[in-house]
C-alpha cells in the first residue's frame, strides 16, 4: 500500500490508535486513515510496516489502562487530540477510558465492557426481552452438563470473554462435553479477569449467521454492511469466508433494524462502530449471537468497501472525532473472501503461491499467510493458525465471486518442506 499523503502539522485532524493488530488483515484501514487524519498509534512494539502511515508513536503495554491514559495525556499535552479508536478487541475498553478522559467522543466504557464480556451482554438483553438463544454461565463441566440438560442438546460451548470463535464449539452430547468444556475454560483473551465462572452454555441456533458492521452516532445504529459467514470444521465454528453484498435485504428489513437498534440501545452504546453477530430462523426472524465494539475482523469490513466504496477506516475515524461520517455509496457490488488451509496436520512450510495466470479477473487480492518453515496445521489444532492464505473477490453477484474463489482456490500451491531442508511434495 502507498504512504500517505503529507500532512502539514496541524492541519488535519489528530487521532489517537490503540493497537493496530496484523499488517495483513488491518493494514487497508491506516492507509485510509492517514490520507485525511494525522495518527499517533499507541502500541507494545516499536512501528514497523505502520511508520508511512504514522506522525508519532508511544509504546507502553497496552493492556494497561494507566499506561495508555498517560500515554495519550501526553500526547494531548503537545497539542489537541481529536479522537482515540481501537479495533482491537483486548484493546477497545481501554480506547474508550481514554476517550472519556481526554472528552472526546466515545461510548461509556461500562457498556464497552458490557459487548467484551459476553455474559454481561446476555444479561442485557435478557433485561430489555429482546430475541437470544437460551443460556447459562457457568463454572466447571459438571455445571455445564446440568446446564445442556435444561436447555436441551445439541448446545454451544463458548468462553466468556475471548474472539474470533476461538474455544466454541456444538456439543452435541453428554459425552463430549467435558472436552469442550475445557476448551472453551483455557481460550480467553490475555489480560481478561480471573473469572470463577468464564464459559457460557448456549441454545444451539440452526440457520444461517450473519454479521453486521454498524456506526452508531448519539445513540442511532446507522448499519453499513452485512456480512454472510461460512463456518467450517465442526464441531468447532472456524469461520473459512465471508460474503458482503452492498443491496442486502436485511439493510432494509425493518424487523431486522428494530432489533439491531433495540440491542444497542439495550447494552448503552452510543457512539463507535460494533460488529454484531445475529442467526436467522427459517422465518427471518435474528437471535443475538454477539456484539463486538469494534470493527469487524477477516477483512469484512474491507469487502463491505469493495461491494459499497464506503470507507470503513475514513467513516470509524469521523465518529471517533465527532464528525459527520461520510456514507455516501457510490457502487452495488459483491465482495467475498475465503480462507484456505492445508490439508494435514504439522506441514511444514516451503512456499506457498499462487498461479496468477489462473486468477480471473474478479479475484481482488491473494494473500500469503503463511512464512518459509511454518509448522502449520488445519483445525482443529490449527484454529485461526491453520490459514495459510485467503482471496478477495468482487463482482456483481454473489455467484461470480464464488466462482471466481473457487478458482483461486484451485490456483493455490502449497509446497511442504521435507524432514532434509529441502522442498518436497506440494498440495493445492
């Protein structure tokens, strides 16, 4: 991506980022940012591929509340500071403290938190009776199977407090439960509290998930883009890929945005971007999985710009600095994207690559993930490790960008390292 465009100090607007997660899947929004916002980022390392797009940078553990606050003071304290954002979700409850400190826009913290613990958010709703599976918290595995035998197998297993669906799973009978349970016990996010009861037993959903990124401006949901979730590897919920069509007729569903409002409203969010995640019943009606305050991850919102041309990273940092977002579309597209993975566990990594003489023209991106002896596995040991690349894809129809990764999929060679050093037999 290319550097910035020059800033003359002080003549744009200066934001404040906490964290910036990986280059390859959050790198799209600093170089939106930077081209109308001045940023100073905040994070544990020193900058590396985010210095183009940087003015300044502090590191401090950012998992520290004290820490960020005095490092965002004293950047407050050379000159004003428009905003504070994070899309990092060990990260976003700090980001909105900041926030309220320095009095500058953001939602409470408290109901921050209340989306990053996801027993508090059930409780929530449950509260304002709004549409949620069935659930109970609990705190070892003999709690959890009492819990599935009230709500009814087959059941979701779920930690408290973690991302990404990492340490969920269906359980679908008394017998497997111990060993989800477990899972779900050890998969919280670093730096969350010490919780006597961190796993939630859930009423197991069937239909189709999906996701919703969203800006919420005093206390309005202004949703952006919908996003279709495929899953894979059960019992685990790997998410392999994700489709974003800009005309999706939940955007104009009114049944659909009461809920979304009403869920928001219920939880206090009144300014940032959430991702919320809803399964619809063969009548349409959503059910709550979950809300995240923060942008989407998996590149979902970059898709919803590929199909729309809204700018996710450009709309998330006006509302960080209390502006107007700009959500003006300017296309009707399809993007999607899909994660692929080898086949066996413990391959070690030659190369990976892709044919580009293979790809036709509606792939968008391929992506490399995976590094020159790599020891990378597919779920369920290698879940959310075990991608080792992904494509973007956009067209005008959700079938072409299918298609069109299916192709890329079929273009991905893989070329495994054998035990002397050397390269060895490949996979596709």
């Amino acid at each position: 991506m290319k550097p910035p465009h020059e800033h003359p100090a002080g003549t744009s607007p200066l934001l404040v980022l906490i964290s910036t997660g990986p280059q390859k899947y959050r790198e799209y929004l600093l170089a939106s940012i930077s081209t109308r916002y001045r940023i100073h980022l905040v994070n544990t390392t020193e900058p590396s591929w985010e210095s183009p797009y940087l003015v300044g940078s502090t590191v401090v553990p950012t998992t520290d509340l004290e820490h960020v606050s005095a490092a965002a003071a004293a950047v407050a304290a050379r000159e004003p500071v428009h905003g504070v954002l994070s899309w990092d979700e060990a990260r976003v409850h700090q980001a909105a403290a900041v926030a309220a400190g320095l009095g500058l826009p953001t939602t409470d913290a408290d109901a921050v938190w209340r989306c990053r613990d996801k027993h508090q958010t059930r409780a929530a709703l449950a509260a304002a009776d709004l549409p949620q599976p069935g659930f109970a918290l609990v705190g070892g595995a003999a709690e959890a199977l009492a819990a599935a035998d009230r709500i009814g197998y087959p059941v979701v297993v779920k930690p408290r407090a973690a991302a990404a669906s990492y340490g969920v799973s269906l359980v679908r009978s008394a017998e497997a439960m111990t060993a989800c349970f477990d899972f779900a016990a050890e998969a919280t996010v670093p730096h969350m509290p010490d919780y006597d009861q961190a796993v939630l037993v859930e009423e197991y959903l069937d239909g189709p998930e999906v996701s919703v990124d969203s800006v919420i401006v005093d206390g309005k949901v202004r949703p952006l883009f919908v996003g279709h979730k495929r899953t894979g590897f059960p019992p685990y919920f790997e998410e392999t890929g994700h489709t974003v069509s800009h005309d999706d007729p939940l955007l104009a569903d009114p049944e659909f945005l009461d809920v979304l409002q009403d869920v928001h409203t219920a939880l206090g969010f009144t300014t940032g971007w959430t991702h919320t995640e809803l399964k619809l019943s063969p009548s349409g009606a959503a059910k709550v999985i979950e809300v995240n305050a923060r942008l989407g991850g998996d590149l979902i919102p970059y898709l919803g710009r590929l199909a729309s041309g809204i700018d996710p990273g450009l709309v998330a940092a006006a509302v960080a600095c209390g502006r107007e977002p700009d959500l003006t579309a300017d296309r009707n597209l399809v993007g999607a994207v899909r994660f692929l993975y080898v086949e066996h566990d413990d391959t070690v990594i030659d190369r990976v690559e892709f044919d580009a003489s293979a790809l036709p023209p509606q792939i968008d991106r391929t992506v490399v993930l995976a590094a020159p002896g790599d020891v990378v596995s597919p779920p369920p040991r290698g879940l959310l490790t075990g991608r080792v690349a992904l494509a973007t894809a956009v067209a005008p129809t959700a079938a072409e960008c299918e298609t069109a990764l299916d192709a890329a999929a079929a273009a991905l060679r893989i070329v495994e390292r054998a035990a002397d050093g050397r390269a060895g037999g490949g996979a596709s």
